[in-house]
C-alpha cells in the first residue's frame, strides 16, 4: 500500500482512469453496479452492527466508489455530475434544516422531524409514505413507514395501547388459525409482525437490529451444538429432538451471547 495521502479529488481521478481503461469497469452500468451497491450496504450494516470500525471506514469506502461510478456513468449518458450530487444534497439538508438554517424554532427532535415532512411535501411529496423504497426488505420497511407516520402524528399515545393492539393481534391470528384460512392466517400474522414492531419502537429498541441479534446467537449456538455431536461421533440428523435438546440446553449454559 502506498503512503502516499489520496483526497477526494484524487480518487475521482481513479475512477475516470478505470472507467477509460480497465474491462471490467468499462463495461459496467447503473443496472449491473445495482446489486453490488445493496451488497456493499449490508456489508457496511454488519460492521456498524459488529461495532467494527476499521470495517465501518473500509465500507464506506465501497460506498464511496460507487457513489462515484454512478455519478461518472451519470455524467457521460450528460444526466449529472458528481458536483450537482455534491451540491444537490447541499441544499436539501439547508433547507430542511430551518431550525439552524432559517429563523425556525423547535424544541426537540420531533419537532425536527415533522417540520422535514412538512417541507418534503412542499417540495412535491405526494405523500408522507411516498419516500419509503418499494425494494427495501419488509422488516426495515415497516419501521420506515411506522416512523414516516409518526413525523406527522399518526401514533399511538404510549407503549401500553401498543401492547393491547398486540394482544388484540395475537387473539385475531389465533381464530384465523383455528378457520384454517390460509390467506386470512397470513395477513393476521402480518398484522401481528407489524404490531410487535410498532412496540419495539416505543421500547425504543430497533427490531430489525434485535432480530439479527437473535440470528447471530442462534448461528453459533447451533454450530456449537454440531461441534459437540461431532465430538460425539454424532450427527444432528442421526439424533431425536431429545438428544439435540440436551446439548443445546447445555451450550446455552456455555456460551451467552
């Protein structure tokens, strides 16, 4: 690694150099850089999740190159250039900053967050929902829109009218479940997933974080419980759920993530 100090300039520099020579970046579009840019987002998810930072700088790095290979394709189809990107989200975050850019008062973040819908919709939102991506996965989407809503109000008075709507949610599941109606069982069970995640909000806790969490604990819990039955001279589909139960008991005693 050279150690030479590159600025941003510089690396612009870089990415006209491969976009002009290398095959593999000439041949590139906004269609195929797509996929790899919701790769390099999950990846920086996982550092932020893992408290890496030395991860965190290197995916924002990813990040970075591919802001700068959409804007250099943008620039010779003449659509944009990385500048008017530059200046673009300049001006957006000015304006909807009133609050430190204008003569506007707030007293908390709420109040920051319903004057930002406030000013989106006078920009030309449609609707208050109208930013919430149509490909981001339905767990992160629901907290968007539940937030979205809350910026102008629509929310529950507090966390004890949020548990009663689960309960409520449960309780409908329930005879959905004993119809034996398969659609009408899966839109309860949304409804029921849409209502847990409304609560966590008021726990102030972010469900997706905590259901991944969750996966990463059960990963390693059971490939600790495989490790164990191997040592054993088992394997986990040569045994009853009893024997894969006791070594999982005891790899939770073990191990406590």
């Amino acid at each position: 690694m050279s150690p030479q100090k590159y600025s941003f300039q510089d690396l612009i520099g870089i990415m006209s150099d491969l976009r002009e020579q290398c095959p593999w970046d000439k041949k590139q579009t906004i269609h195929t850089l797509r996929s790899m840019t919701i790769e390099e987002t999950y990846e920086l998810a996982d550092a932020v999740l893992e408290g890496n930072w030395d991860d965190i700088k290197e995916e924002l790095g990813d990040l970075l190159l591919h802001i700068l290979f959409y804007s250099k394709i943008a620039n010779e189809e003449e659509r944009f250039t990385i500048d008017e990107v530059i200046d673009g989200i300049a001006k957006k975050l000015i304006n909807r900053h009133p609050h430190i850019y204008g003569d506007v008062k707030v007293n908390d973040e709420n109040d920051v967050k319903k004057n930002w819908e406030k000013i989106k919709m006078q920009e030309g939102k449609k609707s208050v929902l109208s930013g919430v991506p149509n490909s981001m996965s339905s767990l992160p989407k629901a907290i968007c829109i539940q937030e979205k809503a809350k910026k102008v109000g629509f929310e529950w008075d507090n966390k004890e009218d949020v548990w009663k709507k689960v309960i409520e949610e449960i309780d409908e599941l329930q005879e959905a479940v004993e119809s034996n109606n398969q659609q009408h069982i899966e839109e309860e069970f949304g409804d029921v997933m849409f209502s847990l995640i409304n609560y966590a909000r008021f726990l102030n806790i972010d469900a997706d974080v905590a259901l991944e969490k969750v996966n990463k604990k059960f990963i390693t819990r059971f490939k600790k419980m495989e490790e164990v039955a191997l040592q054993d001279g088992k394997h986990l589909s040569d045994m009853s759920l009893t024997e894969m139960d006791a070594i999982w008991n005891e790899v939770k005693k073990d191990i406590h993530c």
